[in-house]
C-alpha cells in the first residue's frame, strides 16, 4: 500500500533543515506528530521502547517520502534518555525540536495505587519528561536555541481515578512555565499541549470498561465528541513552529471545550458523608430537600 503524504494545514517546508525528537513517536499521538513534522521537512527520531512500532512508523514515513530513524529508550532511565539525545545529535547534527509525548498510566481509585504503581507513573509522566527535556536543552538548544513541546492531559480539576497521573502531568505543566522562563534568554520555547479525549490507538490499550467510560466522554464535550490524533498533533506542531514565536509557557487545552465543563469523569454519589461546619448561631440550616437524595 503506498502511504499518501500527512495532510497538514501548515506549509510544506516550515522545518526544512530541522531536526526532530518524538518520544512515544511509534504509535498514537506521537506517530501522528512524526507524520506530520516529517511531512513539513523536518528529519524526524521517534523513541520509545518497543522498536516494532518505531520501525513501521519510520518506513511509513519513509515511503510517504519523509525523513526519518528511530531509537530505542526508556525514558525513566537517565541514561538511556542521554544515549538517545546523544545519538540524536551524532547522527543528525542538531536537535531543534523535542515532543514529550511519551507517556501513559492505569485508571485506579487512589487507595488502591501501590507506591511502585504511583511511582512508575509519577517516573514516566514528570522525571521521563525532565530527563528528556534537561537532556536536549544540554546536548544542544541550550547554545543553539530551540523548541520544546509536552503532551501532559486533561488535569485542571484533578483527575479522580487517574491522580497520579493528574499530579504528574499538572507537574509538568507547571515546569514548562519554570523553563519558559529559565530557558528564555537561550532562545529555547517552552510549550504544553493538554489533549482531553483523544480517540488514539492508545486508547486500546485499556480494558473495556475504561474504553466505554471514554467513550461516553462525547455528551460531556462541547465539541460534542473525542478529537483525533490529527487535532492533538496540529496544536503541538503550531507550538513548535515560527508561528508561536512569541508563546512560551503555555499550556494548550485540546479537548473540544470538555475541561471547561468541569464535569468529574464519573458520577459523585450521592451521600451524606461530608456533615457541614455551622460555626454561626445565626446561619440558616440547609433544608432536608437540598440534602442529597439516595
Ligand atoms: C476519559 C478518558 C481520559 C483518558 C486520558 C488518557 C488517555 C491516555 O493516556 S491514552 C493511552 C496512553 N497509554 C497508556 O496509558 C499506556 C498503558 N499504561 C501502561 O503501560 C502502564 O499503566 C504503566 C504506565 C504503569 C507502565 O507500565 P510498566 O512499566 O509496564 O509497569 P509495570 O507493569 O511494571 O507496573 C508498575 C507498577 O504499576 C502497577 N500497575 C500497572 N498497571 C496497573 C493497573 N492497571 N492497575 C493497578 N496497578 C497497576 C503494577 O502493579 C506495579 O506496581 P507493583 O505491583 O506494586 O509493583
Ligand atoms: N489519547 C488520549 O485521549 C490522551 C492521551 N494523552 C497522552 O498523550 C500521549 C500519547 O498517547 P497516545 O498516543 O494516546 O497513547 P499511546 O499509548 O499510543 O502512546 C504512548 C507512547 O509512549 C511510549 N512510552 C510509554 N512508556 C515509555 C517509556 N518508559 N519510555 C519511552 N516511551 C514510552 C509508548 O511506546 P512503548 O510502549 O513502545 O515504549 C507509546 O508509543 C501520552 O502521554 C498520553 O498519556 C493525554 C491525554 C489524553
């Protein structure tokens, strides 16, 4: 089957001469931002563990007539994360665009995450997307300047069954305003990218169960439905580009308006669990009608 070239908004030869880093770039999301940087002239690296999904994503690239390679890593590892950013720039001569994409967790009730499953979250989500970031910023954009992309996730009322990872990803948002800031003077840009229902091959990667509770996401969007890979790696490429000189800091909320709507993820029971502080004679008692209701 011949892959038609990605069909971006944006001009053909915006990353001409560019080098790219893609973390998690062999599937969902970040094959989709591979495409599309490729697409646009950069020469792509996509990273991730599992070298199967690296190598399709690379000869799809390939033969869609984009450049691109890819290196095996495991972002919690330090030293695979200097490894790869040191391969990066050996074979390709510079680093000019890094996209944190890599990332994942296990919906859970909070009492029920181990310590190791909270830590390997909290390592893959925040200290992975340092390492890489800090790492890219020392072999390269820290002398020659660049731009910094992160995928984090629909965090800003918390995450209820997903709090190590809503921790993590509000983490990272806030380190991308801390680096915006550090990193200014270096001509480095600093961006987010928080996508909220994305109907991504990453999706089937939760049970049934979980992928029934997504799908039901679509009454609770504005947009009235999930978004696509396309619409996450349009907001990440934008971020990237000349286009956002002058934004750094931010983070991008991609989710059809859904964060806005602040409705939890799932229902809030109905209880009396939470009795109410009356500190004053004088207050007015809420009435049994107003109580929730079993
Ligand atoms: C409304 C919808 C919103 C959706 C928003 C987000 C969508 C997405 O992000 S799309 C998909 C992105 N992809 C993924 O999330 C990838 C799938 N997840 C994983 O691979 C794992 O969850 C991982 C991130 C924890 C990585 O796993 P791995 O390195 O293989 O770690 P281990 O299997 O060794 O486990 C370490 C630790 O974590 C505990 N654990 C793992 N999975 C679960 C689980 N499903 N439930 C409970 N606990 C889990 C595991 O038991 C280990 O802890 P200990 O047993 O205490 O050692
Ligand atoms: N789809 C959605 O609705 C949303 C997705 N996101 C985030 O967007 C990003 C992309 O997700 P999506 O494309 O949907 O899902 P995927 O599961 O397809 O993408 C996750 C990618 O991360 C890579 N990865 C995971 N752990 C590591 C690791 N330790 N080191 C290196 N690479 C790793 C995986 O490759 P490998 O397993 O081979 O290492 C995989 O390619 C993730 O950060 C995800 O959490 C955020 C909000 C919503």
């Amino acid at each position: 089957m011949t892959i038609p070239e990605y069909d971006s908004v944006f001009r053909k030869k915006l990353f001409a001469d560019q080098v790219a880093l893609v973390t998690g770039g062999g599937t969902g999301i970040g094959r989709a931002i591979a495409h599309e940087l490729a697409a646009l002239g950069a020469t792509v690296v996509v990273a991730a563990r599992r070298e199967e999904p690296l190598l399709e994503t690379v000869a799809e690239i390939t033969e869609a007539g984009g450049s691109a390679d890819h290196v095996i890593v495991n972002i919690r590892e330090a030293d695979d994360v200097e490894a790869m950013v040191s391969a990066v720039v050996e074979r390709h001569g510079r680093l000019d665009l890094l996209v944190n994409n890599a990332g994942g967790q296990f919906p859970s009730p909070a009492e029920h995450i181990s310590p190791n499953g909270w830590r390997t979250v909290v390592d893959l989500n925040l200290n992975g997307t340092f390492l890489v970031t800090r790492a890219a910023f020392n072999a390269w954009m820290g002398e020659h300047g660049g731009s910094i992309v992160s995928v984090v996730a629909d965090m800003w009322n918390g995450f209820p069954y997903m709090s190590h990872t809503g921790a993590a990803r509000a983490a990272v948002a806030n380190m991308t305003m801390s680096l915006a800031v550090e990193w200014g003077s270096r001509g480095v840009r600093v961006n987010a990218v928080a996508p909220g229902t994305i109907y991504s091959s990453g999706m089937s990667t939760y049970d049934e169960e979980f992928q029934r509770t997504a799908a039901q996401q679509s009454s609770r969007i504005p947009a009235g439905r999930v978004g696509t890979e396309s619409e996450a790696s349009a907001a990440v490429v934008f971020l990237l580009s000349r286009a956002a000189a002058f934004i750094t800091g931010e983070t991008l909320r991609v989710d059809g308006g859904g964060s806005l709507l602040k409705a939890p993820m799932v229902p809030v029971e109905a209880h009396r669990n939470m009795p109410t502080y009356e500190g004053f004679h004088l207050a007015r008692e809420i009435p049994e009608e107003w109580l929730p209701q079993a």
